[in-house]
C-alpha cells in the first residue's frame, strides 16, 4: 500500500511537471513575452483565489468538525474550569479573527485584480487605522492577560485551608514517586545525600516528622472536593508534573521544591460514566482492538511535560479520585516511613 502511495506521488509530480511544460510551450505561440501579465490573467488568478479561499475556509471548519472529539474532556478541577472559560474564549477570538482576515484577504485578492484601465492609490499613512489596528489588539490581549494572570495568582498563592492534604511528587529517570505527610500533615525534611535502594526520595532519617510520611509508586490517590498541595522535586533534571484532566503543570527543578495546589471535583467513577469520556474511550479501544491490545479503562494520569530522556514517556502515574471515605481507608492500608525502614 505504502509503494503505491509512493508511485502515485512520484506520477504526480511528473504530470504537474508536463503540465508546466505545455504552459511554457503555449505561451511560445502569442505575441506577448512571457513575463508580461494580461488582464485575462489577472481576473483568471482572481477566481483561482476566491475559489481558493472557500476551500480553505472550508477545510478549517471541518478540522474543527473532524477533531473536536479528539481532545480532553472536561476539567476535573475547581480552577480548571477557569482555566477551559479562557482557552475557549482564546479559540473564539482567534478563529473570528482568522476568517474574518482570511475571508477579505481571498475577496481582496478578487476583487482588485489588476486592470489596464485602472491605478492603484498609495496611501503613504493614515492616523486612525494605526490607531484602529494598535489600540484595539492591546486591549484584547490586556484582557486576556489580566484574566490569566488573576487565575494563576489565586492557583498559585498559598494555601490557608488547614484541613488540605499534602502530596510531594518526587520525579526522576524515568519514573513519579508520590509522599504524603502523615497524621503530623508535615513533610519530614530530605537529603538527597540519604538516597538509596530503600529510601528512594532520600528522606532524613534524623527527622521524626518524616517518620508517618507514606511513600506510594505506580498510582497515588486524593479525595475530592479537597484541596490537594502538591509540593515537587527532581533527583536529576527538569521535569514537568503534568495533570492534563486537571489542567494543572508545574515544573519539577532540582536543587528546590516547586509549589501546585488544585480541588479535585470528579471522581474517576463519574468521569468514566461521562458520555464524552465514554465516547472517546471507545475509540481508543477501538483502535488497541486492530492492534491485538487489550481494551482500557478511563484514568487520570500524571506524566512529564518536558523531554528529560530516552525514556521519557515512560513517566506515567495513575491517579485515582475517589470519595473521602475511600481514600481514608485506603490510606489508612498505606505503611507509614518508619514501618518501612523497620524491615
């Protein structure tokens, strides 16, 4: 399939090229040089362009038919709503703007074709369109940059809930490891000098608030409709802890402890009975099923938003929302630091 893909290509390029020839060879019969440009041909350009410009309009609106189904559901987080009111707003503005631009630019392009007749006037300098096309983007992009800043202000600020349960993601090649404080909901303190086979995120042994820490791998759990503080480190380089359900990225820098809060307002139960997420799944599934895979079910998921090695897309965590009663009891299954460094 991929060879004829291929000869089908290579035979039109040929004939475009012959195409070209015969154009070249026409114009041997007129009178005219060939540099010259008739008005026949620039109403004939004219069309050629207006009939392009529908069909590239055309084409942009069926992208947009053809892959919204593609993208991530909802947000699953208080901020997160904000967070899709300002893309959609961002999408809108700027595809208004595209068609409007590209619609006269296509039109434009028809309409004033060249002419013998006719002149074009020059306009050296005209005060209020500079002052239309400069006042007006600075006060939509203003807006749009006082929105985003107000929401990151209000993510970002410490919190002052007392009953917020704190989570440190803890990334390295190529791999997350989650810590939660425990009943003290102090994070003991760490030294990377401590690191080894057993204490992986190097936790100082010296510090009893460290003591009730629990350490999770390959899946971490929160409750929700409770805030979440996630506190980040790196062993090695520059990771991204990136929660895309959550609309929620921070980078992870070594040497330092980067800060993300979030409210989790979904459990993974509801966003699996969700029609759009059970619609997208299907497909997923679909495709797995041609390639003799296993069918899969709906997670949240935290991965590394930078490049950070050969193994990059290897660092993935499932996250699992769930009612305040269940991640009780399930961190209460959970063995705390001391217990682990007993054995």
């Amino acid at each position: 399939m991929k060879l004829l893909i291929l000869i089908g290509l290579v035979l039109l390029i040929i004939a475009v090229h012959q195409l070209m020839r015969v154009v070249e060879l026409s114009r041997q019969f007129k009178n005219t040089k060939e540099w010259n440009v008739s008005e026949s041909d620039n109403t004939f350009n004219g069309k050629l362009m207006l009939v392009f410009g529908i069909l590239f309009l055309g084409f942009f609106f069926w992208q947009i038919n053809r892959w919204s189904d593609n993208s991530l559901p909802g947000a699953a987080s208080v901020h997160g709503l904000k967070v899709d009111q300002l893309w959609d707003y961002n999408m809108y503005l700027v595809s208004i703007i595209f068609v409007l631009v590209n619609g006269v630019l296509f039109y434009f392009a028809y309409k004033y074709s060249g002419k013998n007749d006719t002149k074009a006037t020059f306009l050296a300098h005209d005060n209020r369109l500079e002052m239309a096309w400069t006042v007006a983007p600075a006060i939509v992009l203003a807006g749009i940059i006082i929105f985003g800043l107000k929401y990151w202000n209000e993510i970002t600020e410490r919190s002052t809930d007392s009953n917020k349960i704190t989570v440190e993601l803890y990334a390295k090649q190529f791999d997350w490891t989650a810590r939660y404080a425990g009943n003290d909901k102090i994070l003991g303190s760490t030294d990377y000098r401590q690191i080894n086979g057993q204490n992986i995120v190097g936790i100082d042994t010296l510090d009893a608030t460290s003591f009730d820490d629990i350490i999770v791998r390959n899946e971490f759990h929160i409750p929700v409709n409770k805030e979440i503080e996630f506190k980040m480190r790196s062993r090695d380089v520059i990771h991204s802890a990136f929660m895309p359900h959550f609309r929620a990225q921070m980078n992870c820098v070594p040497g330092m402890v980067t800060e993300f809060r979030f409210t989790p307002n979904k459990t993974t139960a509801e966003m699996r009975k969700d029609p759009y997420v059970i619609q997208l799944m299907k497909g997923i599934n679909d495709i797995r099923a041609k390639n003799n895979k296993e069918p899969v079910e709906f997670d949240y998921i935290l991965l590394c938003n930078k490049i950070c090695g050969a193994s990059h897309y290897n660092m993935q965590m499932t996250i699992i929302v769930e009612s305040e009663k269940d991640y009780n009891a399930w961190i209460a299954k959970q063995k705390v630091v001391k217990t682990l460094a007993s054995k």
